[in-house]
C-alpha cells in the first residue's frame, strides 16, 4: 500500500510543471514534507527547488529537514545561481557541512559564486553555459551540444571561446542548426559579443538584456574569461525587485510587505511615520515660532494646509520624475539640464498657481492684502518645494548614497517646513508694511 | 566616390547590432535618413526597425519619408507584432496604401492583428513561430526547423499541432538536438501545454512568463487553435510600463515625462495640481468654517500642518500597499483580510502615534486639554486615512476602475480634509467642556 502511494505520488507530482511542484511542495506542512524526501530523490527535487519562489532563508529551513547528503545532493543538481543564494545564507557550519558532502568540483564552484558581492552578475550568474571553440565544425559543436544540453541553463546561445576560455565569439543554436556539418564555428560566429564584467551592477545588466532583447548575456573576469551567464528569468526578478523599491521608497514604506500581522505591519511603518512626525514638529514649532502674526490675523491659518499640500504635490511630482530620470540616463549632463529645466519648470507652475490662488482668495475673503501674500507664498514654496524633489535626489546620487531614499513622504514634509517659512515671513513683511485691512 | 560611401556607410551599419542600429538611425536627421533609405534595401533596414524603441507614432513619421512600396516592404520584413504596432497608428488612407503594396498573406496577417484590442495576448504576439506535427520523426522536424530558423523570432519551443492547427504540444528545440533522428515527436512531446487566450490581458501574460521562467508562450483563439506567440522581450517592456505606471500614479505625475521642454512638463503636471488645488481649497474652506474658535485658541494652528502631514503619510502607505496587493493577488478575500488588517495596523499606528504627540505636546506647551486635543485628532486622522487608503483604491478595483487612479497626492489632499473636520470638531468640543487653559 506505501509503495502504491509512492507511486502515485511520484506519478502525479512529475505531470506537474516544476514551478508548479515548487509551490505544491512548499505549501505542504512539515510531515508531508519529510515524504517528499523519501518518495524522491534529491535530483528530482532539485527542478521542484529551482523554481521555488520562497526567500533563500526560507529555502534553507527545508534543508535542515533533510540530511545533510540529501540536500547536499539536491543542491548539486540545481543550477549554480540558484544554489549560491541558498548557501549565501545558510548558517557556516552548516554550510561547511554541506560542501563536504558535495563533489570537490562542486563545491569549488559554489565557494567560488559566494564570493561576489550581492546584486553583481557574479552573484547572478549561473556557470551551466555551454562553450565551443572556434576551430570546431558545426557537426562537432553539435555533438558537444548534446552532451551538454540537459545541464545547460540554456542552448540559445553558445559562447565560442579561445585558449583560457577567454571569451572569442558567440553563436545561437540557430546557426548550429541553419549551417551544415562541416562549416567552421569562426565562419560565421559573431565575434562582437556583448559581455557584461562579474562585477557589474545588476540594473546595468538589465539594462542591456532588455535594450538589445537577449535571452542571455555571457559575464567575464577581468581577463576577459567567460565565468558564467546571466539569463532573462533572472532579469526578469531584477527588474521587478529594482521597480518595487523605487515605488516602496515613493510611499514611504516596504511595499512587499506581505503579512497579515498587524503588529509586523505596524514595525514596518512606524518608524517612518515617527521620523516624519519629528520633521512635522520642526513646522509646528515654526508656526509657533509666529504666533505673535497668527493670534493678530487669524485668517492666515486658513491658508497654511493648503500651501504646504499644494507644495508638497509639487514637490513629489519632480522628486519622481528626478528618481525615474537617474534611473534611466547616464549621462552626467542630462542632469543638470533637468535642473535647468526643473528650475524654469517650478517659477511657471509657482507663477501659474500663485495667480489661481491669488485670485480664488481676493474673490473669496475679499482682501488683497491676503490674497497677495497667500499668492505669493504659495509661488515661492512650490518653487523650493519643486527644486528640492530634483535637486535632494540628484545631490544625493552624487555623493553615492541611493536616491530613492529620499522619498515622497520625506520630501513633503520638508517641503512643510521651507512653506510654512515663506508663507510666516511674507505674511509678517506685509503686516508691518500694510496691515491687513478687509 | 558615392558608391564608395555607400559601401563604407554599409560596411560600417552591418557591424552594429540592430539595437544599436535603430539608436543611430533614430538619431540621424532628416537628410541623412533619406541617405538611408537609399543604401538600404527595406529588408536590410527592417532588423533595425524591429529594435526601434520610439514611440509607434513617430516611427510612422520614418515610413512618411519613404516610397510606399519601400515602406511596405520594410514593415513586411519586420516581426509581425511590431509591424502591427506601426500600422496600428498610421491614418487609415495610408494603412490602406500600404497594405495594398503587401502580398495578401502579408497584408491579411496584419489585418488579423490589427483586429485584436490593446494590451492583450492577440496585440502583443507575433506570428513568426514554428510548429510541427506529432505525427514527424525528429529528423522531418529539423529539416522545418532549418528551413524556418531564420523567419522564426525563437526556436527555443516547437508547438506541436493537430489537424486544423490545434494546439497539441510542446518541445524545445533541447529535445530536438538530443533526440535521434528517427524518434516520433509524440513519443517526448510535453502535452500539458501552458497557453493564453487571445483575448488574455497582458498583465496576466506577465505574471505566467515571470512564473515559469518561460521564453515565450502560445497564444491561442477560443478554438484552442495556435495563433501566435507572445515572446519574453515583448513582456520585459510589459512589466516595466506597468510599473512606471504604478509609480506614475503614486507621485500623481506621468514620470516618463523625458521632455527637456518646461512648457510640455508645465503641461504635464499643472492640471493635477490645480484640481488638487481646489480640493485643498475645501479644506481652507472648512477652516475658516471653524474661524471663531481658531481665534479663540489660536494655538490650534500651530498643529494643523503636523496632523493634516502625517495623516497624509499614513494614508500614502497603506494606500501603496493596498494597489501593490490588488496588482498581486488574485483572491477575492485576500483584500477583505487586507481591510480588516488596515482596520487593526492603523487603529494601533493612530494609538501610538497619537500617544507620542500627545505627550510631546503635554511638554512643550504644558497644556494637557492642548494635548489631548491634537493626540486625540492625530489617532482619529490617521486611523480614517489609513482606512481610506486601502477602502478606496480596493473600492475602485470592485467598480472596474484601475485602483492606481488614487494617486498618493489625491490621498493625501482628501486625508487634509478629513484631519482637519476631526481635529477642529475634538478642538470645538473640548472647548465647550473644559477651555483651553494653560
């Protein structure tokens, strides 16, 4: 009867696509999983494991489930990539532990990959690339293909390569199968690769994956030798890793935040909340600051939300246009001119709202004294406020620090106080000058 | 001396790949264009054109410089999917005009395409896909593949059909090159095809490429007839336009705004900003509504910016959680856990929050009717914003409205409205039961 259910089992998981498999296991509690192991072996997990979404440190409770040869086993099956960033966060012991059950080629490799840093394309990588030389024949490079094409992470490309595996040339199994037996790879290999360095960042690598549509862009050492490749479902992950940031940055918040805890909810939002609420202190202890103007023309009070909000629109609206730009220029001119731009863009829309407003206000309160200094406050703070949603990221970019952390929140709530500044001495100027009489 | 360019200039664009291609014809002038057109055979124009990354609307100007026979010519060289983007925007006399220079297989694809809405599987997927029947040896499937490799804009699948080109199976071209020549294709076909309908949103399409890492997947008609496939390329630029779309609305701006032209971004942003302008008016409105006690406590007002600003916050995170939840999941009463769980985090963010400011202002002012006041209001506001931040986005999403329409700007804007009903009408209250004393 057990072996009947291991049947079935072994049936029924195998139909499934392993991205499937990966999310059927991991939703499984822990007894069930333990059957797993033992209706499977550690091979036929491994496509299951590829594919699972869970973070690395989730990935790495199941492998204390198993014993240590099993999931040694497992891991050796899994491509490259995949593997290092599970045993990136596995605990050293552990980690020692596991290697020593792997093969000696394996676990080189893997103590290799641990060695990039984070969000590199080393650390991206997978080494399952397969790699001919250019003196081959078509029919020879086919055999190898072969061989080789069950543990290659993908036959779209194959690199031609010199001696020291110093990369030479790329063809796509196209080639291989458009030309015949005994054409010579160099013939018609195309020689201008694309390569991107082991340590470059991993947005410049999406970058070129999505500009020039690869399915998979070959990563070289500083001697030009081809280490590994990076493949699109890779990019994929990065692009919406890299995309969620930003928008999480823009709210103020990690907005991947799954959990249905309010209590983990509330860690995550607090503490900006509360930074933000000390920066707000800052206004109100400014607005104290002129409560002499206040408490003699308390109509003033009024006026104060509106112009801090209205600036605070304005400000987020270049703050984000100022993000997606350094995302996506490299050149370093390209942000000075929209500094240029975000200048003359921020004196017009102040221009064109300060008269709105000044017009809205002499209508409504019947008072052009009030009407001007509203108008004119409500220019000057979307000016600053405006300027300061390019100019903050773009300085902050410069001196290296990720721009996003200047987030939309933040830069209303210092758009408050710059605001509340023009708005009091504006105010307090005209007091002295005109009073303001009905 | 002219041929002589004309050899140079081709030597020199056949060493570039298409994508860099495109950017340096794109970049030309007018002049130099029609230079192009010259040197160039349409076919040898068209790799080019397929890397294009302007807008549809402004490579349909490129097609204005051209002869009409040489323009269609060009577009039937292209991949089917981004002729019909072209195509999609021309004038209907010059579509006509074109398509009349088309062969009628050419010319009735396009049709087909164009027949399909925005932003599904059907305006997205290209026809130039290989298929095979199971009934073929490996070897009769190569030879097709040969034949079609250059055609084809990915062999990395092979879809298997039945009579009346229905979708059957599939195999990658792995198999194909792994296999012996005399193997049945049904014997390896994988049948448990994944396939989207033509009518499938693209958004959908993203997720189940993102999902099972796929390359490109079939698209089939109502029929379970294959129609075209949607490619891992073409869903890169998916994700990316969905989440700028998403950041766009957070910031209440179109951030791919790339113009260097003020009067354009004036354009952009100014309409947001006035109509949020006048929203905030409402709540200069229903301050001055509240006038008589302001003058009597004028201190009131040194608090107003504080809880309006962190009200706002408050609001713009659960509102990004909310639109983030809603773009991933895909169960109904997944977001009615997410209210209830927004009811709890933003009942306890209220609490603490309001606790803090309270006791701060009990210090400062060392007033504590003044405290309670603007600790009270604080919990009240931000509790109605937080709530307001996920009900609303989550009830657009009910009323098929696209959530994201409720920008972080719009939030805000109605959270100040809502702050400053509570904080005045706690504010009036207090007064009539215990005065503001020191």
């Amino acid at each position: 009867l057990f072996e009947n259910k291991r049947t079935k089992f072994r049936t029924d998981f195998f139909e499934l696509h392993p991205f499937d498999q990966g999310r059927f296991f991991s939703d499984l509690d822990p007894d069930d999983r333990r059957k797993v192991y033992e209706y499977l072996t550690p091979v036929e997990l491994s496509d299951a494991f590829d594919e699972l979404e869970d973070e690395p440190i989730e990935i790495a409770e199941f492998l204390d489930e198993m014993q240590p040869r099993y999931a040694a086993r497992l891991l050796s099956a899994m491509f490259a990539d995949n593997e290092a960033d599970i045993l990136g966060v596995v605990h050293a012991d552990k980690l020692e532990e596991l290697l020593n059950y792997m093969n000696p080629v394996d676990s080189s490799r893997v103590r290799q990959l641990l060695k990039y840093k984070d969000e590199t394309a080393g650390a991206l990588m997978t080494t399952e690339f397969i790699s001919v030389s250019s003196g081959m024949t078509v029919g020879l490079a086919m055999a190898q293909v072969k061989r080789e094409a069950q543990q290659a992470e993908t036959i779209s490309y194959i690199y031609v390569t010199k001696e020291d595996q110093k990369l030479d040339g790329v063809i796509s199994v196209k080639d291989l199968i458009v030309n015949s037996d005994d054409t010579l790879i160099e013939s018609f290999m195309n020689s201008n690769v694309i390569s991107v360095n082991v340590n470059e960042d991993q947005e410049e690598i999406a970058e070129q994956i999505r500009d020039y549509n690869f399915v998979a862009l070959p990563v070289v050492n500083d001697n030009e030798q081809i280490k590994g490749i990076v493949t699109v479902d890779d990019i994929i992950d990065v692009i919406d890793e890299e995309s969620a940031e930003d928008y999480s940055k823009l709210a103020g918040i990690n907005t991947e935040e799954t959990t249905n805890n309010p209590w983990i909810a509330v860690r995550n939002r607090l503490p900006w909340l509360i930074i933000l609420l000390f920066l707000g202190m800052l206004s109100a202890a400014l607005i104290s600051h002129f409560e002499g103007v206040l408490s003699k023309v308390s109509v003033l009070a009024i006026f104060i939300s509106l112009i801090t909000g209205t600036a605070g629109n304005a400000g987020t609206q270049s703050l984000a246009v100022a993000i997606r730009r350094i995302a996506t220029s490299d050149e370093e001119h390209a942000l000075w001119k929209l500094i240029l731009n975000e200048i003359v863009t921020g004196l017009l829309i102040g221009a064109l709202t300060g008269t709105t407003v000044f017009l809205i206000v002499l209508i409504w309160q019947k008072n052009l004294v009030l009407g001007s200094v509203v108008g004119l406050a409500m220019a000057g703070a979307i000016f600053v406020a405006n300027l300061a949603g390019s100019l903050i990221p773009i300085g902050m970019e410069k001196i290296g620090v990720d721009p996003a952390v200047a987030s939309g929140p933040f830069i209303s709530t210092l758009s408050d106080l710059t605001s509340i500044l023009i708005y009091f001495n504006i105010a307090s100027l005209c007091l002295k000058m005109f009073g303001f009489g009905g």
